[in-house]
C-alpha cells in the first residue's frame, strides 16, 4: 500500500516565486475594478497612478514575509488575503463609503469637504476595518491551526492591509492628477501615502490580526473578547489618522505619524515575544526525541537563533549545494512545525489522531532531511555561546 509522502506536513516557504505571484494577483484585482477608469477617457492617468502604487509592493512584501522565516504560512493562504486586500475588500468597502458619503451629504446638508471629512473619521474606518477582517475570521474559522500565534495575525492582517492600500492609493493618485495642482498634487500624494505612509493600513490591520491570533488559541467568550478588542483597536487606530490628518493641519499629521511610529514599535516587540516563545517550545519539546537520533543537542542549540540556523543552511549549502541546503532547510521547518504541533495538542487544539498523524510525517521529514545532510554528524555537543560541530565548519 502506498504511503503518503510525509513532506504534505511541511508548510511553503516565502520566495520570489510567491512576491511576483502575490503582485501579479493584485494587479489582476486592480484592474477588475478598474475599467471604470479605463474607460472615462484617463487611460494615460490610471497607468501612471497604477505604476506608482505597485512600485512599492514588493519591498513592503519582501519585508513582510521577513517576519515569516521562523515557521512561513501556506502560499495559498498569503495570496488570497493579498488579493481579498486589493479587490474584494477595496471594491465593497468603495461601494460603500460613497453611498455613506452621498447619504451625509444629502441629509445634513453639508458641503463635499465637510461630508468628507466626517466620513472618513467616522464611516470609513468601520466598514474598511470590517471588509479587511473578515479574511481573518475566515482563517480563525477554517485554518484555525495556521494561527500559531500574534507573529502570524501580524503576517495575516498585513497581507490584507497591503493589497488594500495598493488599490486604494490608484484612486487617489488618479484624483491628485486630475486636482488643479496636478503633477504637484500627484507628487505630495505619493510622498504621503507611497512613502511616509505604506503601513498605515497593515497596521490598522494588524490589531484585528493579534486579536484573532489570541482568539485561535482560546475558546468560548473569551475568543470573542480577543476578536472584538482587536476589532475596536483598528477602527480606532484607523479613525484616529483619519480625523488628525482630516482635522489637525500639519500638528495632526505629525502626531498621526507618531502614533503609527509607537504602534510599529509594540508590533516589533510582539513578534520579536513570540519568537522567543516558537524558541523555548523546541527547547521544551524537542529534547525528549533524542534517542530517536533524529534530535540532538546540538540540533536545538541550531534551531534556537536565527543566526545558527543561517549558519547551518550556509554550511549545508557549502557542503551538500542544493541539495544540502534543502534538506537542512526542511529539517528546520520540520523541527519547529513539531514544537509547534506539541503546543496545539496542549491546548487541545488537535484531536489525537491528527497528533500522532503530524507527528509521525514530521519525524519523517526530519529522517530524511538528516540522511541527505553534507556530512553525518556524530556524538555532537553544543557548547554554549560557541556554534554546534560540523555546521561551522
């Protein structure tokens, strides 16, 4: 009987193949919505406007899926909150926001700047926030296990909250060329929104994304408190920026601007948190698989710093060219895939049948990434503070 090819446990890795993937979807979602543009005699304006909002991209992607090296995410699942970002969300979320516009307009009997402002405070941010979260409940629903923790929320909500802004930052470029002050406008425009600015609404995002992250590893009312405080948080963040830039001059524009900087700030420090926690689960976890021979000491002093493990990959490399290298790559995620999977039986996040099930393709995994490594490594001791025998080498 055939068995199943236990490397289905292994998750994909962030590439080059996924940042042209991801930016290729984007551009397909921009242009589904797009036609309107096309078509009302500004085909010259929207292919500016597009070329400006997805020069960016994949610099913000790249450094996106940086935070994404310890345990990457499923392709799949990066691409399709890119592009619910940058055509489902944008789309609805446009729909909606210029009915709420006409609807203040009409009835309040305010000026078009007025009406603007008022709904970019206190509409926008609702429905924005809302179309951009509902990805996330999706995951929280069905790939609750992806969610390992904030690290992963972060990943989640900034993939979203970037194909968003991509999309929406067309618009506005558009409208800025189209503005008395032109070019002039157009320029200001992409200095505030192309560079001041890229992450505001990944981080707008990323509050829904760690609140979703808590959730996945609770249950009951308590999950819906983690959901409901990381919703409130974006919308406040949100409707904060809009209402300072909208209200404040440029004194409003600058504390904005610091109130991204510190939001940034306490981001880092959660991600660079659950790395610590990813770490001390190997460290946990991993050392009663020593008699296996498929972990040693030396392996977990490895696995613990993004260092060694850069270390290891470049010894394999050197050793065993590509095929050292995918194999000391596979032996990594595997690794860190089994600390994680101990952690979700702990919480009982996996019934037993799928533990022993990831358990046993991991174990796999790890056997056949060790057969294939340059050179065995034999009766190897990690000394502290010092790199472990033969990856050094």
């Amino acid at each position: 009987m055939a068995t199943r090819d236990p490397r289905w446990v292994l998750k994909d890795r962030p590439s080059s193949v996924l940042i042209l993937g991801l930016v290729l979807t984007g551009m397909c979602a921009l242009v589904s919505f797009s036609f309107d543009v096309l078509f009302n005699g500004a085909p010259v304006q929207f292919f500016i406007a597009l070329m400006l909002a997805l020069a960016p991209v994949p610099l913000l992607l790249a450094a996106v899926l940086t935070l994404d090296r310890l345990e990457p995410e499923p392709r799949s699942n990066l691409i399709f909150a890119f592009a619910w970002g940058a055509g489902i969300a944008v789309l609805v979320a446009g729909v909606i926001n210029s009915l709420n516009l006409h609807y203040i307009i009409d009835t309040a009997k305010l000026s078009e700047a007025s009406a603007r402002n008022i709904a970019a405070t206190f509409g926008a941010p609702v429905v924005e926030e809302t179309m951009k979260g509902l990805v996330l409940l999706g995951l929280l629903k069905f790939r609750r296990a992806e969610l390992d923790g904030p690290t992963d929320g972060v990943i989640y909500a900034s993939m979203v909250g970037l194909g968003f802004a991509m999309s929406e930052n067309v618009s506005y470029y558009i409208a800025a060329l189209n503005s008395e002050a032109g070019v002039k406008g157009l320029a200001v425009t992409v200095v505030l929104r192309g560079i001041l600015s890229p992450l505001a609404h990944p981080l707008f995002s990323s509050m829904i994304g760690v609140g979703v992250a808590y959730a996945a590893q609770r249950g009951g009312s308590e999950r819906v408190f983690y959901v409901l405080a990381g919703w409130s948080g974006a919308m406040i963040l949100h409707g904060l920026w809009n209402g300072l830039a909208s209200y404040g001059g440029f004194p409003g524009l600058v504390v904005a601007y610091l109130v991204l900087l510190v939001v940034l700030i306490v981001l880092i420090g959660v991600v660079f948190r659950d790395r610590r926690r990813i770490v001390a689960l190997i460290q946990r976890y991993l050392p009663p698989y020593e008699p296996t021979k498929l972990v040693t000491q030396a392996d977990i002093f490895m696995l613990s710093a993004f260092p060694r493990r850069r270390q290891a990959r470049q010894w394999a490399r050197a050793y065993g060219g590509k095929r050292g290298l995918r194999a000391m790559r596979d032996y990594q995620l595997a690794a860190t895939e089994l600390g994680l999977l101990h952690e979700r039986a702990a919480r009982h996040m996996v019934d037993e049948q799928l533990f022993h099930e990831e358990q046993r393709a991991l174990l796999e995994c790890m056997s056949t990434a060790r057969a294939d490594f340059p050179m065995p490594i034999i009766n190897a001791r990690a000394v502290p503070g010092a790199p472990p025998p033969g990856y050094a080498d």
